[in-house]
C-alpha cells in the first residue's frame, strides 16, 4: 500500500464530520451506490455480509420518518437517507453483527467526505424502529435498524468537535 493512500486515509479519518445541514442539490445516483459499496468490504464474521440498506429520496417519506425522531429538521432536509439494517437471518452474533454494522457506516461515511458529501449518523430514531420499518414497508421480524444516515453536500460552517488527548484513552503499555 503507498504511503499516499495510507496518509489520505488518516487524513479522512481526521477530516470526517457530523454534518447537519446541507444544500438542497442531491447527489448522483451513482456515488450514493459507491458509498454503500464501500460500506459493504466492512469486516464481517463469518463473512456473513448482514447489512441491508433502503435509500431514501423521497420528500414524502422523509416527512414521515421525521416525525419520528428529535433530528426531524435534518431528516426533512437532507438530500437522501440511507437506513442501515441487519438481515436477522444472516445474522449469527447479535454483538458481532452489530460491530461490523458499525464498521460499514463508517466507512459509508469515510467514502462519502471523500467524495465531497457530508453524513450524519442518527441512532436517536432507533426508539421507533418498528414505526420506521412500517413506513419503509419492511417485515419488523425479518430486519434490525442499525442507523439512518443523512446525506448531502455540507451547507455546515460549524467547527468539528474537538477530541480529548490520546493519552486519556490509553489504560496501560505492558
């Protein structure tokens, strides 16, 4: 691997943002299907690929959905959704499935900045999970919500969070 695509990956990483507003123009078709590629060469157990995933452009579902959580301004505004969910049965470890989920958002997320889109993880709305399988017409037995995530070009001057010290994370070096 060269070093420049090692240094662009931190890069990203460091880079990366919550992003909560965006501008109206919605992205191509074809890169939301890059972002969700790079999603699924996440690390599974089993290789089991669990992830499923419903992209959201539709004004009128997205007025549903946001009645459904406290973020209801940025779901009505942003520019596409991708809901994240869990096939139950490829599942096989309720933790380990949830983990790779984990690491297919993010790098949903690292390969959206890079190609200039933001995202915003929204959980909060897991609290009406059924209400939202409902609305998108999937089977409540048959899939898991893991997340939706907003997406759209950034319209976000805010300042990124700051992190603590490395140092406050490290336990011990044996």
């Amino acid at each position: 691997m060269s070093e420049e695509l090692v240094t662009s990956v931190i890069k990203a990483i460091f880079e990366r943002r919550s992003i909560r507003r965006f501008r109206p123009e919605k992205p191509p078709r074809e890169d939301l299907l890059k972002i969700i590629e790079a999603g699924i060469w996440a690390p599974s157990g089993h290789n089991n690929q669990p992830w499923r995933f419903v992209v959201i452009w539709s004004e009128d579902i997205k007025e549903k959905l946001s009645k459904l959580s406290h973020y209801s301004q940025m779901i009505k505004k942003a520019p596409v959704l991708i809901g994240v969910f869990l096939e139950k049965k490829a599942m096989y470890h309720q933790i380990k499935d949830h983990q790779s989920a984990g690491a297919c958002i993010q790098n949903i997320m690292l390969a959206a900045h890079s190609l200039g889109l933001g995202t915003c993880w929204i959980g909060e709305i897991l609290r009406n999970e059924d209400r939202v399988k409902e609305i998108l017409g999937l089977h409540k037995e048959e899939y898991e919500m893991c997340a939706l995530l907003a997406v759209g070009y950034p319209d976000d001057k805010s300042k990124r969070a700051g992190r603590n010290p490395l140092s406050t994370f490290i336990l011990k070096e044996m």
